[in-house]
C-alpha cells in the first residue's frame, strides 16, 4: 500500500503548537475528510506507524526530535446552529466561534471567548472555565472508533474534571465532531459576560507562549487532606468549598514562581504556566516541570499530575520520590 498522496513529511511543528516549541513531524497531513482520515489511518496501520491527533496545539509539549509517525491535524470545519444545538466541527477553533454566537447573542459559550484550541481538544479534555465544563453542554458526540463512525451520548463520554472517555477507555477515538446545547438570550448582557471573564484572563495569565497549565488542580476527597496541608501553609476557605487546590498556588506556595530551566520560566503571573520567554526547548520545560513536582512534593507530600500532552516523549517524566 503506498503513502497517499496527502501525506506530506517532514513538517515542522512548533508553528502548530502554541508554545512554539518542538521538533517535525516524520509525516503529516490535515484531515477535512473523514475518507482521508480512513485512507490515512489504513496506511498508518499497514506500516505500523505511531499516531498523534493535533488539534489547536494549546495544551501539548513537542519534544526537541519532534514525533516520528504521522501527526493528523483535525480541520473538520463545518458549524451549523439549529434549534439551541450547535453543530460544531472538531477541527473548528473554540475562541472566534464562541466570540461570535456570544456577541449574537446566543449564551453558554460566554466562559470559552479566551480558551485556546479546537473543540475537538476541548471536549477530549472537558477544557472549562469559570466553573463551567464543555461536557455540561454536549448533547451528542461523532467519533470515528475502530475505523467505524459512531455517535455517542455525553452519559457515555464519562465527563468528569479535566477528562473524558476519550483520554481513557476511548483513547483511540478521534472525534469528528460534537453538538452543544446553547440559549438564546441577551446579546450586551451575554457579551459583557464573556468580556469580563476575558479581563480576568488578561490579568492573571500571561501573553508569552504557553501551553495553559501544565498540571492539573489537585482534587481533594478527604476533608483530612486539607487539614493536613494546613498545617503547613494555610490554604484559602474557597478551595475547601470547590474541593480542590489549584496547581497554581501549590507551585507558588512551594516558592517556584519565576524558576527557570535555558529560556523556560515558571511565570509570575499564573504559576501553573511554564513560558517559552524566546527559544526554550522542549528539554528545558521538561526539566522545570520535574523540578517542579520535586519541590511541590517535598513541600506538600503531593504529586501534580500533568494536564499538558507529551508528543513524542519516549517515556512520561521522571517519578519524584
Ligand atoms: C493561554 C492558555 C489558556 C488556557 N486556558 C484554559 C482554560 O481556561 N481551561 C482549560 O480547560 N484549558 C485551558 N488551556 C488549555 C487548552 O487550551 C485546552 O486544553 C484545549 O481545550 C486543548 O485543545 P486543543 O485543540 O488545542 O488540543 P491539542 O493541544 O491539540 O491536543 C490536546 C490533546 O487532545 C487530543 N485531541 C485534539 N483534538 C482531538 C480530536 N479531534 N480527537 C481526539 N483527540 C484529540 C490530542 O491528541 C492531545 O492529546 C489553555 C491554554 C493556553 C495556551
């Protein structure tokens, strides 16, 4: 079976990724069709080549070698809007679109006018905000799955805190395409929302490349927990309330915010960022992230988890011990 023709090599990553960071791609090609993707993933299969699914590049490290199988770009792009239920391609990206049902006055979009990416990435990871989740709105979601395409309900998709099916049993799917539920209500009052919620981003996180946060929040089941990180640095009522400790002030409070590793940095606006401040590698944010859960662990007995994607990471990071 020969490499189709639509499958370009040697491309380079980084501009796909919103760090900026990372080597190429062995081979590539941007999936509009869902025949082109079978075609691709046939041949992929034939040779036994490693995938990766890029969507918008907003929550990925690339290592400096890039990736040595094929990268498929999702680019399906269709939008439709129906009766309150958004159609959405998952290649489509979340920032123009949910900007401009907000300023139309269509409401449940309002928290999405600053996160970066595609809805496809979205709603594998259940990306929210401002106490709002992707998975609270899905009514239905396509994927292709083994070759087939299904649809799926979101009871089926297990959405829970920063993850889906799709990041677990389901990790072989990719998503094609999803419907959200929205409201039609008032465009200023809808738009004053988003704006506000785009302020605050603007202020607490930084312009420089980044890839979000890199660790999760820490999830907190026992009410013991709290009283044992109490102990020692006095955590904020709020966090007792939500039931979780963002990863933001652990690395702060373990006294990390402006670390660096070459031209990676632990920003000092948002501490669960690392930044690329110029030209770092892949190898620097790798570092810094283990230093990271080293000095969070040794402060609070706790491991961070890391909500960024490694591409092309032969193995995860070091286990802090
Ligand atoms: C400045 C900044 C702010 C951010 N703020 C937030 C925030 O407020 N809340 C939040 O939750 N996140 C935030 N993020 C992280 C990021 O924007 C989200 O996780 C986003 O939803 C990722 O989508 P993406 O399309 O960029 O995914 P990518 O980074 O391209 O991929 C992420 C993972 O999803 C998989 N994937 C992508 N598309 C598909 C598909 N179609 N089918 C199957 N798998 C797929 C990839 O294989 C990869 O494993 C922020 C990031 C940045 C840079």
């Amino acid at each position: 079976m020969s490499k189709p023709s639509f499958i370009q090599e040697h491309v380079p990553l980084a501009p796909f990724s919103t760090f900026k960071i990372g080597g190429p791609a062995r081979y590539f090609f941007k999936a509009e069709r869902v025949e082109e993707l079978i075609a691709a993933l046939a041949w992929a299969h034939k040779r036994k080549i490693q995938l990766f699914i890029l969507g918008g590049g907003s929550n990925i490290l690339i290592h400096d070698e890039g990736f040595k199988g094929l990268v498929i770009k999702i680019d399906f792009n269709e939008v439709r809007l129906e009766d309150e239920v958004l159609e959405v391609g998952a290649g489509v990206p979340v920032i123009p679109l949910a900007r401009k049902l907000t300023k139309d006055g269509w409401r449940g979009l309002e928290w999405a006018g600053g996160l970066p990416g595609s809805f496809g990435g979205a709603l594998r990871g259940n990306a929210g905000a401002y106490r709002y989740e992707i998975g609270e709105q899905t009514v239905s979601v396509t994927v292709l799955h083994k070759g087939k395409v299904e649809e799926l309900s979101p009871e089926l998709c297990a959405f829970v805190y920063r993850t889906s099916i799709f990041k677990t049993k389901r990790a072989g799917d990719i998503i094609i395409k999803m419907s959200l539920r929205l409201k039609k209500g008032d465009a200023r009052e809808a738009w004053a929302q988003l704006q506000c919620w785009l302020d605050h981003r603007h202020s607490h996180q930084p312009d420089t490349p980044s890839a979000g946060c890199v660790f999760k929040n820490y999830l907190i089941e026992k009410e013991k927990e709290f009283d044992r990180i109490d102990i020692i640095k006095p955590v904020p009522q709020e966090y007792h309330e939500y039931k979780k400790i963002p990863a933001a002030w652990l690395v702060e409070q373990s006294g990390l915010k402006g670390l660096r590793v070459g031209e990676a940095e632990v920003s000092r606006k948002h501490a669960s960022f690392i930044t690329n401040t110029a030209e770092a590698r892949a190898a620097d944010v790798w570092e810094l992230m283990r230093q990271i859960k080293q000095q969070v662990y040794n402060t609070f007995k706790v491991m961070l988890e890391e909500e960024v994607q490694l591409v092309g990471f032969e193995s995860a990071p070091p286990v802090v011990r």
